[in-house]
C-alpha cells in the first residue's frame, strides 16, 4: 500500500524560519511562492515564505501521517477574513497537489485533494490554506480506515483538569480492547486520542466500534461525558467526538498550523507530558519545530499491528465490554 517515507535522522540544528529560508525551499520543490513575504498571519507577523519554511522543516514526521491521504483544507485567501473548507479540485491548484477519485455516498463521483511530499506542503502554503485534515485511510486503500480518532470537546467552561483526564480515561478504556493509543494536542481546546490500526475492517463497522466506545463512555459516567453532538447535551460536559471515524470524515493533521489567533500547530504529546499538562493550544511553529527535531512522543506507532476485529466489533455490539 502507498504509505508516507518512514523517518530519517534527526536534525542536529534548529533550521530558521526566515523569508529567505522558506523562498529557496520553494525554489528546490519547484514551488511558484507568489507575494513571499505576504503576512498569513498578520497579527503574528508570519509570512507566506516562512510558512514554508515551517513545513520544510517539520515534513519529515508531518508527512508520515498526511502522505496519500485524502485532505480538506482550511483557506483563508489573502485580504479575507473568513476561512473556508475544500476537499475537491476546483481547479488552479499546483501540481505538487494530486487528486483521487472518490464515490460520494450518493453515488456522484468527484476529485478529492491530497500530497504526496514536502512540495504539497509548499504548494498548500500558496494556495493560502492554514490548516491539513486528513482521512482516516490512505488512497490506496479508502474503506478501509487505519487509525480511529477521539476527539475530547469540553463544554464551555471545563478546564484542563477535565480535558487530561478524560483523554487519559480514554486511553485506559481502548487499552482494555488491547489498542495502543496517541495524543495530540490539537491547537484548539481540545486532545485528539488517536489508535493506528491494521486495516482490516471498512468503515461502518469501526464507526459502530467508536460509537458503542463512546457511548459506554457517557453510559458509565453521564456526569462527565456525552456522546450526543447536540450542544444543548454538552452542558457541563465532554463530547466524545467519535464522528472523525466515518467515511470522509477528516482530523486534523499533526505539525499542521491552525486558523486561530497565535498560529498554534497542532503536535504529537506522550501520554507523561499530558498527565503534567497545564495548558491546551498546542505549540507555537518554532516550539513545533523543535517538537519535530526532537525524540519522537509516539514511538512505535507506525510499527504497531493492533487492529479493530470480528470479534471485537461482536462483543462492543452485544455490550461485551472489558472489565477494567
């Protein structure tokens, strides 16, 4: 199956993320970089061309995950204050972006985006898109997901305190069906708690799995968590997001930037750091950088053969759960 470049040495020196740096970057990636030096991020000051310097110096662990997958993007064009999602070719888009044809579930067919190296990260710098989400499988291989997403979407008002917990509660919980699990903060106010996976099962029956997980979740403890997506159920609460496991459902990617004020990334956590957590919002782009140089936080997840089976679907079905 295509699957991203498994990782190479690690950086020995923080690389700059200057206009100049991310202008040649483009010009080895065969990149046209328009208005380089165009702030994206204008309260920030961050630019267009050290935008690409970011992705160029986070795409060896970034492209891993993102690689042949289908995307959607989050653009915000130039002089807009408004940021919108595309996931199909509308035309105009740079080479270094690919396309993959997609039966919609009612049976039209249309061209979904995706990258396949460090010049799609480029390419999405030009056409103005501040954010990556990505499918849950690979193009060559689209009903069947190999990673499951849940995402930990606090109620106004609840704090860190409730966020980790429940990210670690969840964690215990897909342990117990003998699924090793990754957290990510996001960049927003929440943990993503994602599990690799074997792709062995299609898409309506890992979304009955994190369904059922889900909703035992809220079964067991109602106080504290819901899987209802309906605002007016949050009160008080975490929604447990288990909707990113759908076909066509996107997640965030890891060391992808945010449209949100500070330009935070999105990055990889271990689960020590997220027991220790004071603060969600992830990372700013040279913390992320130095995320991406640094130890990796989610050491054998590319390695791990779990998957979701026959009988583990039967037994989340019939209310068969694990004993803790």
């Amino acid at each position: 199956m295509a699957r991203a470049p498994a990782g190479g040495a690690t950086r020995t020196k923080m690389p700059a993320l200057t206009d100049a740096a991310g202008i040649e970057t483009a010009k080895r990636l065969g990149v046209a970089l328009t208005h380089p030096d165009r702030a994206v991020y204008e309260a920030e000051k961050i630019t267009k061309a050290q935008l690409v310097a970011y992705y160029d110096a986070v795409a060896e662990p970034m492209l891993r995950h993102v690689a042949n997958r289908p995307l959607s993007l989050v653009r915000r064009p130039h002089g807009s204050d408004h940021t919108f999602f595309q996931k199909h070719d509308s035309g105009g888009f740079p080479a270094a972006f690919k396309t993959v044809k997609i039966a919609e579930t009612v049976g039209k067919t249309d061209l979904y985006l995706y990258i396949a190296d460090e010049a799609g990260l480029a390419a999405s710098v030009q056409m103005n898109a501040l954010e990556l989400h990505i499918w849950g499988s690979h193009i060559d291989d689209l009903e069947r997901p190999d990673r499951i997403v849940f995402d930990i979407d606090p109620d106004e008002g609840l704090g860190i305190d409730a966020v980790r917990q429940a990210a670690l509660d969840i964690r215990d919980g897909l342990a117990r069906w003998a699924l090793q699990s990754f957290p990510l903060a996001t960049g927003g106010k929440g943990i993503h708690v994602i599990a690799p996976l074997r792709p062995v099962l299609d898409w309506p029956e890992v979304k009955l799995f994190c369904k059922t997980f889900a909703d035992k979740l809220a079964e067991v403890e109602p106080d504290r968590f819901t899987s209802n997506i309906r605002k007016a159920k949050r009160t008080g609460r975490i929604f447990v997001d288990y909707l990113r496991n759908e076909r066509g459902a996107t997640a965030i990617a890891p060391f992808s930037t945010r449209a949100r004020a500070g330009a935070p990334c999105a990055v990889p956590l271990s689960w020590e750091e997220v027991a220790k957590l004071k603060k969600l919002g992830g990372m700013s782009l040279p913390e992320a950088v130095e995320r991406a140089a640094g130890p990796d936080p989610w050491p054998h997840y590319f390695d791990l053969t779990q998957s979701i089976t026959k009988a583990m679907l039967s037994s989340v079905a019939g209310d068969k759960m694990p004993k803790s």
